[in-house]
C-alpha cells in the first residue's frame, strides 16, 4: 500500500471519527431557576450513558422573553429550545417560530396526562408545537378558622356563586360594633388586566361564558359575561362581602390581608402555599376551586409551554431533553421540593406534597385549567383592563363595559 493511500486513510478515518465524536450543545432559554436542576440532571444523565449531548441554558428575564427571541429568530440565531409564557406561543407558532411534535408527542408516555386546555395554547391545526412545563393555576383560599367562628362546616368551602354571597355575607363582621368592618368575607382583584384574566376568567367560564369561540372570533359580548361581570360588581356594591378598595388591590394586598385574619377567602394560586405554610403557621387553610354558577369550574391556566424553535438544527436531542424535562425524576427533583407544581397530575403524590393536602389539591384544579387563545393576548390587555375596573368601580354598566371591550377587541384582531 503507497504512502500516499495510507495518509488519505488516516486523515479520513480522523475525520469520520471527529464527526462521531461531535458533541451536540443544545441552547435552552428560560425564566425558571428550577431549571437548572432539571438541565444539571439531564447532562449528568447524557455522561452517564456516554452520549455527547449537553444542554446549555440561559435565564431569559420575562420583561425580555419576547423581545430577545424576536430578535434572535431575525438573526437566525435562536435556541434550540424556549421555555416561554404560554399566553405568547400562539403568536409565535403563528409566524413559524416553532416545530411540529405533534407525531413524537403523541407517543410520549405521559401524553394522556397534559391538561387539555393547556395544551391546546401550544397548538394550531389540530398540531403541537409546545408542551404545558411550568404550572401556575388560579383557585381559591379559605380560612378555616374563621369559617368555624361564623358558624360554617370548616371542611365546606362555596362551591356556587350563591354560596359564595351567603357565607361571605357571615363572614364579614364589624367585631367591634364601630360600624367599619373589620373582616371581609371576600375581595375582588386589582392589578390589571392580567390579574383580571388570571382570576376573573375563571367566573366567565364558570358561567358559560367564553372569551373567544372555536375559530378565535371574540365571543366575550354575551350574556354568560354580563352576568360575571355584574355578579363581581356585586359582591362589592350590593352584597357587600368585598372592600370597595379591593378593586385595586394587588398580589400583596389580598395575601397580607388574608394572612393578618381580615379577610376569609381570597383569590390566589400555588404561589401562595410556601409562604402561607411560613407567614402563617398554625392557619388552617384550603385550596378549592373558584365557585361557579351554570357552567363548569374553571382555572386560569398560566405558566410556561416548553418547545422546539424552527431554527433547532438538533431535533431529535431537543426531543430527548423535552422527554427527560417531563419525568418524574426532573418533575419532582426540580419543582416540588419548593412546591412548584409539577405538570403531571400523577405526580403528586410524592415525597414533597404527601403531606401538605393543598398541594395535593392542585392534581385536581389542573385537570380543569383553561388559557385563552390569541395570537394579540397582550394587545387585549388595555380595552379589558378599562372596561372591567370600571364595572367594578361602579362608574359603567356590565352590559355596555362588555359591549365596548368587545368591539375594541375586535378592532384588534382585525389589525
């Protein structure tokens, strides 16, 4: 054999085997400190099996989730994979920002488990382009303490818009008889639009109501949300079992109330339970879901869909660390030591939730959770945070302030 020939070998076989040898790096972006873990976990697991997959992440601040990856898909240069807010992926899987996989996902094991309605946030056209990673789910608090005080079953929490008025209404006592009521059966929410979607949505859909149809036409103007938005109103106005003051309260308003023995049942969600557990010890306290009147309970759905950019040149590696993101081991080693929730409903009953039963609770309230859908979810916000306070604030009629917001909507979605 010449020389020449053995050097050609040579050189060939080092190229083949540098190609081999390659390792994938896949760029992950997210808003979670979690996961880290959950990346940490899935590269140890790659060594361990000697496969040359590694993933890289990058901590994305939510105030820059869409302009950086707006800005990285011009470029051509975005991640191979984007854990980002849910509410954002219709529009972006609108412009081709994301994969199809619908075809993988469907195989997936724990397929079945995904919450319906917040799966279908990561679709379009009966396709998937994402999958519901990180939870947070809209619910109801009660004190059971002051339940027992007023004379209530502490175990029973309101399970109707009218059950909600009755035990509100014993539920706020002047306890000193100075004609200024000292705590409150119930608050509504302020904040904004989006703390108005978060926990007022949830009343719509338990009364029927819808914010879109099946084809994203607008479908808030109808009488299902006229009467949410009236029963809200109400419950300040006329039932008075909520401070007029509570229309503008935010997150801290309506925690430190609840956690100071002023207020009975509040608004909230999981991100509540941590710090009740600690600020509130010998509190004892529920999750139920958000009363309803002729529909069925609901939750607002927020959180995070974990997918595929279009730009991935690693698909199938991305589809392992999705795979791994979504087992048990990352799940419950990430999320639930600090009481995330996990997305799986079978799931929770691990070492970490089994014996705190509002956590447990959640498995249900997931089954429930709902997001709507829009491609212009931000743009909507104005016109729905207008149109709402002002209801409650008693300076417009339901009728008209959903008329108006539904127009307005409209014009949006037809820009």
């Amino acid at each position: 054999m010449s020389r020449k020939l053995l050097v050609l070998i040579l050189v060939v076989t080092l190229a083949f085997s540098g190609i081999l040898m390659a390792k994938t790096t896949l760029v992950l972006w997210d808003q979670l400190a979690a996961t880290e873990d959950i990346v940490k976990m899935f590269n140890e697991k790659m060594k361990a099996e000697g496969k040359d997959i590694e993933v890289k992440l990058e901590l994305i601040p939510y105030d820059q989730m869409v302009p950086k990856f707006m800005a990285a898909l011009s470029a051509g240069i975005a991640p191979d994979l984007y854990g980002m807010d849910l509410v954002q992926f219709p529009f972006f899987i609108s412009i081709g920002a994301f994969t199809d996989i619908t075809e993988w996902a469907k195989e997936l094991p724990f397929f079945d488990e995904l919450t319906k309605g917040m799966l279908e946030i990561g679709m379009k056209d009966d396709k998937i382009y994402g999958l519901p990673y990180q939870i947070d789910l809209s619910t109801m608090l009660w004190n059971k303490d002051l339940f027992e005080e007023a004379g209530l079953d502490p175990e029973q929490p309101p399970q109707t818009w009218y059950e909600l008025v009755e035990m509100g209404q014993k539920l706020t006592v002047d306890k000193d008889g100075d004609g200024i009521i000292d705590q409150w059966g119930f608050n509504l929410t302020g904040g904004g639009a989006g703390a108005y979607m978060f926990w007022f949505m949830p009343f719509v859909w338990g009364n029927g109501g819808r914010m879109f149809d099946d084809e994203g036409n607008v479908a808030l103007d109808s009488y299902e949300t006229v009467q949410a938005l009236q029963f809200w109103a109400d419950l300040v106005h006329k039932y008075k079992i909520a401070p007029v003051s509570s229309v503008q309260y935010g997150s801290g308003d309506r925690y430190n109330a609840f956690v100071s023995g002023k207020l009975a049942m509040f608004l909230g969600g999981n991100f509540n339970i941590t710090s009740l557990l600690q600020d509130a010890p010998d509190m004892e306290f529920g999750v139920a879901m958000i009363p309803k009147n002729r529909g069925e309970f609901a939750s607002f759905g927020g959180g995070s869909l974990l997918g595929i950019t279009s730009q991935s040149k690693n698909v199938e590696a991305a589809k392992e660390f999705m795979e791994f993101a979504f087992s048990e081991e990352a799940q419950v080693g990430a999320f639930a030591p600090s009481l995330q929730l996990v997305a799986r409903p079978s799931l929770y009953d691990n070492e970490y939730y089994k014996d705190i039963p509002q956590m447990l609770r959640f498995a249900d309230v997931l089954g429930i959770a709902q997001t709507p859908y829009s491609v212009k979810y931000n743009e909507i916000y104005d016109p729905v945070g207008y149109y709402f306070e002002s209801v409650f604030l008693g300076q417009m009629d339901a009728e008209t302030a959903i008329r108006e917001c539904a127009k307005e909507i409209e014009k949006i979605l037809a820009e």
